[in-house]
C-alpha cells in the first residue's frame, strides 16, 4: 500500500511554494511503509529478498525522475532538453592527454597513491584563487576539496542533519540535493522564489512558523546563481538580508555555486561567503567550469565544520583521488583556464539565445519562462490544465525530452513546470526540440 507524502504545516510559507518531504520519523509504521515501497511490490508481495533488511533511511533513496529520463532521452533522435551534461567540445583534448601522460611519467608515484583526506594543498590554494573572482577571500586550510560538490553535500546533512531536522530550500531546488536530504531523513520545506531569487520575506515567514512549531531548522540551501532549476539569479541587494535572517535565527547556510562563473554578462555576484565567512558553507565544483567526469569540487567551511568534513571524508571515501586532483592543479598552473571559461560562456550563451528566440517563437499561448542570465536552464510554465509529467510519454514520442517541474520538490508541486536545459544540444537542435515541445503541448491542449 502506498502512503501519502506527511504534509507539513506550512502556514507562513506561501502556499503555491512551500512542501514536505516524506520523511518519517524512525521507527514510525510511515518509515515501515515507505521502506515496503523502496523494494517495489507485486500483488502485496514485495519482489525483494532484503526488504526487512534495509536501514530505515533506505526508504529516502528512490531513483530519481532525471536518472529514469536517462534512458529514454539519450536515444539520438530525442532531443534531449532534459540532462545537465555540460557541453566539453571546448577542451583542448589533445594536449590535456600529453599532459595526463607527463603527469604519470614524472609523478607517478605520488598521484598514483592515497593522498589526503583534506586535499592536496596546491591544488587547495589554487581553489582559493578561483573563489577570489567572486569576491572570497579564504585561507586554503578551510578548503576541503571532495568528489564533486554532490559529496559535499552529502557531507553536510551527514554532520548536520538528524533524521526529522528541517532543511530549507528554494522551490523549486535541485533534484540531486533533495536527493540527499531524503537519503538522511531531514525534512525539506520550500521557500518561495521569483524573477529575483529567494525572497527573504518568504524566508522569514517560514522560519518564525517552524520556530513557532518548535522544529529544529539546521540549515537553508540555496544556490544563488544561475539556479538549478528555476535559472534565476538572486538579487545583489537581497543578499545581505538573508544571511542576516539566518543568522537571527540561528541557522547556517549552505551556499551551492557551480555555476557562478558562467554569467553571460559583465554583472559580478558576490558570494554570499564573500559577505559573511562564519555562517556560510560555500559548495563550488569543477563540474562545470572544467570536466564534471573528473568529480573535483570543494567546500570553504569555517573552521570547526572544516574538520568534520575532513573526517566524514575519512569515513567515506579516504580521500578525495590525488590523480583527479593533479589534473585539475595543472589545468589551473597551465592553461588559460579563465579564457577557457570565456569559451564555456560564449556556447552557453549562443544556446541561451537560441533556446529564448525558440520559445518566443513557438510556444503557445499561456506559457510563461524565467530567463537565465548565466548556467543551463529555462523553468517554465504551461497553462492550466495541463500535466508536464503525464505528457512527458507523449512528448518523449514526439522526440523531445526534458525534465517533469514535480522532481524538484520534496511533495506535491511543480505539476504544471518543466525544466528545460540549454547547455548540451547545439542551436539547431535546441530550435528543433522546441518546435517539438510546442507542438506536443499543443497536441495536449486538445486532449
Ligand atoms: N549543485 C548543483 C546546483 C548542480 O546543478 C550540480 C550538478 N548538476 C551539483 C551541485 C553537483 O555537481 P558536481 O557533483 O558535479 O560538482
């Protein structure tokens, strides 16, 4: 039997924004429940032999709707607007492999062996003059360099989280994040986001009511450029104001930036870290601004919180791989890697301009859509009545593909969003799929 998802009161959140996860208490017959679902069920009879095995918080760990999409979407004649892939077409290939082959030859014996669970050092100085474009000034013992910024994440609801603690979130926010928070049984509620970002009234509202309930808030989650998915971006003057709420009320912040440096104009963000070094954890990544299949990303944490990611790390993985870190450090010593950054800029941006013309251009009557300054996504809305994941099937029969709008929150909304990547298919490709998407939703308009 299936359990509907806990709501959570939510009064002081706005309606239309705020959710709940499904996460039960321990020990509760909800956890029993959900646990029942993970292993899947046939006639009442689950199909899995380890069903009463499974630690309760299995229960948070469902496959997501982007990884079932996978599949579906990656056959050549869909066009996938669904994936976050960034495009690598860019990188100089050639002589990265004479490179990576130099680096084995003269430092084998070192980049071939476990290293630090902290991080190589260099290459923990050289994070720090990355961050410096954003304004961060950090010392490079408080960089804690981990397998792409998800194992940050992860890392942080380890060390902060119990299970039933309250996480907030921007809604909507980013499906791997929630992911996480589900894996530990911390509860998600949403907080309500426009044309400008988080909205710090909504922040308020949510916190004075969960104060109210006597919930224990660890920490909001926000990524405050180029959002994934909602691509937009938090306004310069709003920054000061959240963080000075969280502080209030006693609550860290957990600033997720792995597109900061892929604006398409002049416009500089500072770093909510930039503002404010004691309350903020700050997630950066090379995922996007280098090769995401290297998984080299880091967190700047005070210095408290620094050694308990060092140690979560020793418990996870050892350490982050020297191997991947020493390619990294190279590319940054020896590569214009801000010009490469430029080129990273300059595709997005022309898919960027292709995608909006295409949406102007075809989409019916009704629809409306943010329009990114920087990263990879469009979030947008179609007009009343329809379904983004109903019609997905019959989208994905048309050749297009993208991401239903319910993956990015915890329960129970986004029914009437989707998110639409730019980042990986070329121009031409991104008008046909929205040609495509146009008339799949006008085909369901006459359903
Ligand atoms: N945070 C956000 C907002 C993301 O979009 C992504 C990747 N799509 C990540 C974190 C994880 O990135 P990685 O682990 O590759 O650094």
């Amino acid at each position: 039997g299936s359990q509907p998802a806990r709501q959570q009161p939510t009064s002081g959140v706005a309606a239309a924004a705020a959710g709940s996860a499904a996460a039960a208490p321990a020990g509760s017959p909800e956890a029993a429940q959900a646990t029942e679902q993970v292993g899947g069920q046939s006639g009442g009879r689950s199909l899995d032999p380890h069903l009463r095995r499974y630690a309760q918080r299995a229960a948070g760990m469902r496959a997501s709707e982007v990884r079932a999409l996978f599949a579906v979407a990656s056959r050549p004649e869909v066009v996938s607007l669904a994936g976050g892939m960034p495009n690598l077409a860019a990188l100089p290939l050639d002589t990265l492999a004479t490179d990576v082959a130099e680096l084995v030859a003269t430092e084998g014996q070192s980049v071939l062996q476990y290293g630090s669970a902290h991080g190589l050092p260099a290459l923990r100085e050289q994070i720090c003059d990355v961050m410096a474009l954003e304004g961060i000034s950090a010392h490079a013992d408080d960089v804690v360099v981990t397998v792409g910024s998800q194992m940050a994440l992860d890392m942080v609801t380890r060390v902060f989280c119990d299970p039933g603690d309250v996480v907030l979130a921007e809604a909507p926010s980013y499906v791997g994040a929630l992911s996480t928070f589900s894996a530990y049984q911390a509860e998600v509620v949403h907080v309500t986001m426009d044309d400008e970002g988080l909205q710090p009234e909504a922040l308020r509202q949510a916190l004075d009511t969960l104060a109210g309930q006597g919930r224990r808030v660890k920490f909001l989650y926000t990524i405050p450029n180029f959002h994934n998915p909602g691509g937009v971006t938090l306004a310069v003057r709003r920054r000061a104001e959240i963080l000075d709420i969280c502080a209030r009320h006693g609550v860290l912040v957990i600033e997720d930036n792995p597109y900061g440096l892929l604006g398409f104009s002049d416009q500089t963000y500072p770093a909510l870290r930039s503002m404010e070094a004691d309350n903020v954890v700050y997630l950066g990544s090379f995922s996007k601004t280098f090769a995401s299949g290297l998984r080299v990303g880091w967190a700047l944490a005070p210095h408290a919180v620094r050694e308990k990611l060092v140690l979560a790390t020793e418990s996870a993985t050892l350490c982050p791989p020297a191997f991947n870190q020493a390619i990294v450090s190279r590319y940054l010593a020896r590569y214009d890697w801000q010009g490469q950054i430029k080129q990273f800029r300059a595709a997005y941006r022309e898919r960027r301009d292709a995608m909006l013309a295409a949406l102007d251009q075809h989409l019916p009557p009704g629809c409306s859509w943010t329009k990114p300054d920087g990263g990879f996504y469009v979030w947008l809305t179609v007009p009343e009545g329809l379904d983004t994941k109903a019609m997905l099937p019959r989208a994905v029969t048309q050749r297009v593909a993208y991401v239903p709008g319910t993956a990015f929150y915890a329960a129970g909304f986004g029914s009437r969003q989707m998110r639409l990547s730019y980042c990986y298919p070329t121009p031409e490709r991104i008008r046909e799929g929205v040609r495509r998407l146009a008339s799949a939703l006008e085909a369901e308009q006459e359903l």
